[in-house]
C-alpha cells in the first residue's frame, strides 16, 4: 500500500471502505460514551428519547468534524486522515454543569468554547508553549483519575440504586466482569486492528451475555425509527457563565491534544513533521465542529488518538479512507434505531467499558509524563496542581462559601489542576540548583 501513503491518494472502493469502517470501529465506544454519561448526569432516563437522541448526534456530528477535517474548506481542516470522536476531556466540566445547570447550560457552553477553540486555531502556533508534556500529561491524568468513580458507579449498577440492595450486586458487576475480562483478553492476545477494537468487542460481549439473561429490553429500538434528522436547539440552550469558562478553558487542552495527534499522524503515516497550516486547519476544523455539533445536540469533537495508532499501524494515509468513515458515522446517527440498540445496553456493561476507558486515559497521561525530567521543580508542579484540584472534588463541601459559579468550576477537578499547572510552568523557573 505504500501508495496510500499520500493524504491525496484515491483507494478503490473494495480497499476504502473495510478501511474507512476499522477506523469507525476503532474509535466508536469512546465517541457514543460521553454523550451517554452526560445524559445521565443530566437526569434523563436509561435509554430514553432524549438520551438516544444524543448518541444520535454523537454519531453525526463526529462525522461532520471528520468531513471538516479530510475535505476541508478555505482555512478550515488539516486535510488529512484525521478522525474527529466526541471528546473525554470535557466530560468532567460537563457532569456537574449537567447536574446543576441542566443541559441547555452544557450545549451554550458547548457552542462558545467551540467559537473560542475557532479562534485558537489562529493563533495555536504561539500557545503550544503554555502545554509541555508535564502539563498536558498531568492534565490527561486527571481526566482519567476524575472519571474512575463514574465507571465503578456504573459497573455496581448505576447511580439510582447506590443505597438499596441491588447496588454492587453480582447481576452487574458479573456483566461488568466480562466486558473487563474479554477486553484484557483482546488487547493481550490479538494483535492489528482486533487489538485497537478491543474495548468495543469487550462491550459487545458483555452485551450479549447480558441479552442471553434476559437483561436488555428492545422495546425502544422497536418503537423508534429509521430516520430523523438533527434538530436544531432540541436539547436547550442556555447561557451560564461557569460552563461557558470550563468550556474556554478546556479548549486549550483539546486544542493542543489535536496538534499532538496530528502530529502522529504525519510521522507515522509519511515520516514527517506537519506543517503550520496542518496544524492551524485542524484546530480550526476543532473549533468549528464542536459550535456547530452543540446547537443540534452533540458535544465537543476533538482528534481520536487511536486513530492516530491506525493510521500508523496500517501505513495507509489517505484522507479519503477516513473520509468513508465519516460517511458510514453520519448515515448511522441519522438512524434513531441504531442509538436505541446502543442505549438499550445495560448500564454495567457501559461500566465495564468506561472503566477500561478511563484508566486508559489515566495511563496516558502517565506515559506522557514518563517525557519529562521530575526534578525539584517539576514534582512540585504535579504534586501541588494534583493534590489541589483532585482534593477539591473530592470534597466539595471545603468550597461551600465560594458563589456558585467557582464552586461549578473548582470541583471539576480537572480545571484547577489545568490552571495551576499551566501557571505554575509559566512562572516557575525552570532550574535544577
């Protein structure tokens, strides 16, 4: 294949398309999950309307901010084989924003810090500075750590039921247990793209144990139907000044996560360093896709790292591989039946999952910090920026005299420990003495 090793490269259709749905397939239970666990958090019902309606648009609206990325226009995309998933990084300013403010707060917010991500993509090449790898690895870090409680929520039965007896009972974290045990199992003993897909097989094995005992209820997929399309504003909108600065400031991360991926991509896929305007189109194509994902219902997009590792993998650089990805991404999330079935799933079979997930996300974060040197000053950055921001979330109540919008945003967790970080590397200097 060493010809699809040019982003412009044209694959026949027999080799695009099995190559264009692996890179759907690899990054898919991560782009539905976030929109799955805000919905929660929000209040909606396991399964419900609405909660399908979001992974619809989860679905949509990745493909959309793919197409922004492969095809582009004017300034907008890098023009490569990036695949564009909803973003874990803003999930832990969105489930308390969700919790208290609802989700028209989350989709305003959603809309301005995919304006402000716009505007960054202007000027990306002048705060790459502001996220060496100690903060972006802490950073990644603490979405992993953050997120942890909400997968062992999940696998324990859920939320609603912490208190009564069903809670932590075998029935869920039996299903939990076998999305666990089969992800391991993929991830060690396989090798290629089943390894890259291990998490979604892991659920889709959980998921059919869970059918075989009789513990998922079609009853949605069969009522809902086989196309809708997006509405806009469906979901609410609403402006709230601690979702609208979580938000901006998440942008950053997501922003200088999307220059490392592109960056991957371009070594790994043609051996070489990407350009200004790769760099700059794809953070616009960021930008862009999240404010116009969040007035129809989707969340914010960032570049999908496991497709990074696809891209790498398989040698194959055409953006036109991804391209069909896209495609086959929006053609399901316009069918209500295809998020039923996704939302029908139990939700320690989700559990299981996440928890694979978000200690992945943790795990990156460490590697990324295995980069940088842990002198003296280094240590105290992480401990202090940790510590803090972690502790804050854990109890929260510490916080009860602060106004409501700063408690909103410190006990996010991750927040605290992004602005610390990153001004503490800014003003700390940087000696060994």
């Amino acid at each position: 294949m060493e010809d699809l090793k040019d982003p412009q490269s044209t694959p026949p259709l027999s080799q695009a398309v099995p190559l264009g749905i692996q890179h759907v397939l690899a990054m898919f239970a991560s782009n539905v999950t976030p929109a799955i666990l805000v919905a929660i958090a929000a209040g909606l019902a396991f399964g419900s309307g609405d909660m399908i309606y979001l992974i619809q648009m989860a679905m949509v609206f990745a493909g959309i901010a793919t197409l922004m990325q492969t095809i582009g226009f004017g300034p907008v995309g890098a023009r490569l084989p990036v695949m564009q998933g909803t973003s874990f990084a803003f999930v832990p300013v969105m489930i308390p924003i969700a919790k208290t403010a609802g989700l028209g707060a989350v989709f305003g917010g959603v809309v301005l810090g995919g304006i402000f991500h716009f505007f960054l993509g202007t000027i990306i090449g002048r705060i790459r500075s502001w996220m060496p790898p100690l903060v972006t690895g802490l950073v990644i870090l603490t979405i992993g750590l953050s997120l942890i409680p909400v997968g062992i929520d999940y696998a324990a039965g859920g939320v609603p039921l912490k208190g009564k007896e069903a809670f932590g009972s075998f029935s869920h974290w039996g299903l939990a247990l076998v999305v666990i045990v089969v992800t391991l199992g993929v991830q060690f003993y396989s090798r290629g793209f089943l390894s890259t897909a291990s998490v979604l097989i892991g659920i889709i094995a959980g998921y059919i144990v869970a059918m075989m005992l009789g513990q998922v209820d079609f009853g949605r997929v069969a009522s809902a139907s086989w196309f809708a399309l997006p509405q806009p504003f469906k979901m609410g909108f609403s402006l709230n000044v601690a979702a609208i600065v979580g938000m901006c400031l998440m942008a950053f991360v997501s922003a200088i996560e999307t220059v490392g991926d592109i960056s991957g991509i371009t070594k790994g896929g043609a051996n070489r360093e990407a350009t200004d305007k790769e760099i700059s189109g794809g953070t616009l194509a960021d930008g862009l896709g999240s404010a116009v994902a969040g007035i129809f219902g989707g969340l914010p997009n960032t570049s999908f790292s496991q497709n990074v590792g696809l891209v790498a993998m398989t040698g194959v650089m055409s953006r036109h591989v991804v391209t069909i990805g896209a495609i086959f991404l929006i053609l399901a999330g316009l069918v209500p039946k295809v998020g039923a079935v996704i939302a029908a799933m139990p939700i320690a079979v989700l559990g299981g999952g996440v928890i694979m997930m978000f200690g992945m996300v943790a795990a990156a974060g460490l590697n990324m910090l295995t980069e940088v040197k842990m002198n003296r000053r280094n240590m105290m950055i992480l401990a202090f920026s940790l510590s803090l921001g972690l502790g804050l979330k854990l109890v929260p109540e510490a916080m009860q005299h602060l106004p409501a919008t700063l408690k909103m945003l410190l006990q996010t967790g991750l927040l605290p420990v992004a602005v610390i970080a990153i001004v503490l590397n800014a003003v700390v200097p940087d000696r060994d003495d």
